[in-house]
C-alpha cells in the first residue's frame, strides 16, 4: 500500500535528521584533514572521533574501538567470545538482530525475564545457581529493544556482582543512551566496572542518522586490542569519511542540538502513541517509555500475532510480531517504533491497528 504508515522502523524519520548540518560537517571535514579522511586509516577507527567518545565515557583511548554501525561491534564480539554451544543469557524479549547474531554463532540461548525494571537479576542468580556458566550477558539497559523499559540501578548493581562472582561479561548495549525524555539517567554499568567486565556498545544511528553507519565498543584494554585484531583482518579499516563526519558533527555543537531534536520529537511521539492506544485499544496494556524508540503492547489472548501483522498489512500499517524477540513466546504482542511517525501518522495509524485488532479478534 502506497501510504503504508510504519511503526517497524527503528530510525529516525528525515524531519528530526540534520541533513544541512551533516553537509556542513562534511565541508569541514574535508577541509580539516583530507589525508586522514582519505586514507585507510587504522582498525581501531578514525582517531580523533575515538579520542571524543573515550572523553564522553571517561575512559582512556586505547579502550574504544569505532565501528561501521554497533552491529559490527556486536559481530565482533560475539566472535570473540561466543563458539558453538556457549551458553549465552539473553533478555526476553530482546532485539531480534541479538538473537540472529547468536544463533549464527551456534550459541545456547538463555532468556531472562524482563519486567517493567528490565531483566530479572533474581531469575538470572537462579539460573547460574543452577550450574549454568555464560560467556556472556546481552543487555540492553535503557529503553530496551523492544520493551522499552529501563534497568533499575540496583539491577545493574546486581548483574555487576553476578558476573564477577560467575565470571561473565556483561554487554551493555546501549544505543538509546542518550534518547532520555524523562526522568534522571542512571549511571552505565561500564562507569561502575572496576575488573573488566562490561564490554559496551553504543552508536551514532538514533542521535544522528543510521545511514552514517558509526558505532562503537569501550571495553578492557585487552578485549579491544583482541578485537582490533580482528577487525583489521575483516575490514583493514572502518569508513573514515564517516566517522570524520561525525566528529566534526559532535565538536560543533550540532551533535547535542540534535539529540535536543530528537528527545523532543520522540517524547511528544510517545505520548501521543500512548494517548492514542488508551482511547482506540483499552484493552491493551502498555507503558509508555521514559525514551528511546519502541514500545512493547501486549494484547488480548484472543488477538495472534501472525493474524493481525497481516491484517494491519492489509490496512497500510506496519508492525513488528512480539514473537520476533523471543526464543518462545510473543504471539499476543507487538512492537510499535514511534521514531519514523509524525503524530497525525500515529493518530491515523492506530486507527487502523485498531480496525485491524477487531477484524481478527476471536478468529
Ligand atoms: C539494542 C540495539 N543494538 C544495536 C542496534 C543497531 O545499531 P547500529 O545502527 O549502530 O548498527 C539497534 C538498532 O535498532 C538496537 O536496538
């Protein structure tokens, strides 16, 4: 359908990109060091971008590796510590490229229940009670990938003292950071790591754009040197002109601007979302996040996800199945990115949702 309104996407729509100021910043960029941009460059990234985000992070230099979007930095990682039948924790739900990436790797999924306060610490304590010794931990600690919940700092003080008593690394996968558009920020479990084991991720694609493809890991020294490795046999070099961009992005100023772009578009977004669901589907059940992209609706049993994705198809809106973020489960929910809507879109869309939750209910 020609004007299919889509709550699939997790991008930023083009009205809350800053395309003129992403032109001047490569205007600068170029101007400023055309041989840096030019050349290959080194494995680790485009250096002064790294120096930024190693400022950002408080962290030294050599613990950041740049990368062509945070999904790279989750490739690699997972190449590094995940082998076929690795035991590997999981949120549930979690971002569906998480559990592609793992499963590709032959990892052993172990999901975790995620509350309004993100994922279970007590439920993960019992599962490495029971014997069970991950690699690994995928988290995404604010405004979760689909559920848009946040991890309490009591949880994320927990799962830090689980993985040193098990002897895990946390991924902290943190994307939406800096996407907060209520409430007070809550310190990363990086910043409280005293041992080495958190390896986080963040990028450039829901503060600026995802085309720009720039994201990045900080971790221990030795971890990122094993990564830097790797990384220059994949790929001798991440894309330069890019990074360069978005330095000179950051350093001006614009950077911030649009983050205040985005905050702002995404808040009144979320709430019209939530105003509208309230009054088209009050049988549904939801929160509506503090930030971020996404959030999770869970509807009535009678309501199959595998009905109504093709029946809101039918009607020109676009959603993504519950039962794509989870290893088992999901059939009666549903992910709805308020990012790549305006708020007449959102209105008119749920209207159709809800057109479309009536038509299969009960079928
Ligand atoms: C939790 C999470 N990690 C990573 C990514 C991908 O980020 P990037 O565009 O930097 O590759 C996303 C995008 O939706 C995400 O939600």
């Amino acid at each position: 359908m020609a004007d299919t309104i889509s709550f699939a996407r997790g991008a930023p729509s083009l009205d809350i990109v800053n395309v003129d100021g992403l032109k001047q910043a490569a205007a600068r960029a170029f101007e400023a060091d055309p041989a840096g941009l030019t050349a290959y460059g080194t494995s680790v990234g485009y250096v002064p971008l790294r120096n930024w985000i190693a400022e950002k992070h408080g962290v030294a230099a050599e613990r950041v590796l740049v990368t062509n979007g945070s999904l790279q930095a989750d490739a690699f990682l997972f190449d590094t510590l995940v082998t076929p039948d690795s035991d590997v924790v999981v949120e549930r739900p979690t971002y569906d490229r998480t559990l592609l990436g793992l499963r590709n790797r032959r990892g052993k999924l172990h999901p975790v229940t995620v509350d309004d306060n993100g994922i279970d610490t007590e439920e993960l304590a019992a599962l490495l009670a029971s014997g069970v010794r991950p690699a690994l931990a995928h988290i995404i600690p604010n405004f979760q990938n689909p559920a848009g919940v946040t991890l309490s700092a009591a949880r994320r003080q927990h799962l830090l003292r689980l993985a040193a008593e098990s002897g895990f690394t946390i991924f902290e996968d943190d994307p939406y950071l800096d996407i907060r558009f209520a409430g007070a920020p809550l310190p990363t479990m990086l910043e409280q790591d005293t041992d080495d084991r958190v390896v986080y991720a963040s990028s450039f694609s829901k503060t600026v754009c995802p085309g720009i493809r720039v994201g990045y890991l900080v971790g221990g020294t030795e971890i990122i040197s094993r990564i830097g490795k790797l990384a220059t046999n994949t790929y001798i070099s991440p894309n330069m002109v890019a990074q360069a961009i978005v330095y000179q992005f950051a350093v001006s100023g614009q950077l911030d601007q649009s983050i205040k772009t985005v905050r702002a578009a995404l808040a009144e977004r979320a709430n019209r979302l939530g105003d509208m669901l309230r009054a088209e589907l009050p049988d549904a059940r939801f929160q509506v996040p503090d930030g971020g992209y996404f959030l999770w609706v869970e509807l009535p049993d009678d309501v199959h996800v595998d009905k109504l994705a093709p029946a809101a198809a039918d009607r020109g809106v676009a959603i993504v199945k519950g039962t794509d973020f989870l290893v088992e489960g999901g059939e009666h929910a549903v992910r709805l990115a308020y990012s790549a809507v305006t708020p007449a879109q959102i209105e008119e869309g749920v209207r159709r949702l809800a057109d479309a939750v009536r038509a299969v209910r009960g079928g």
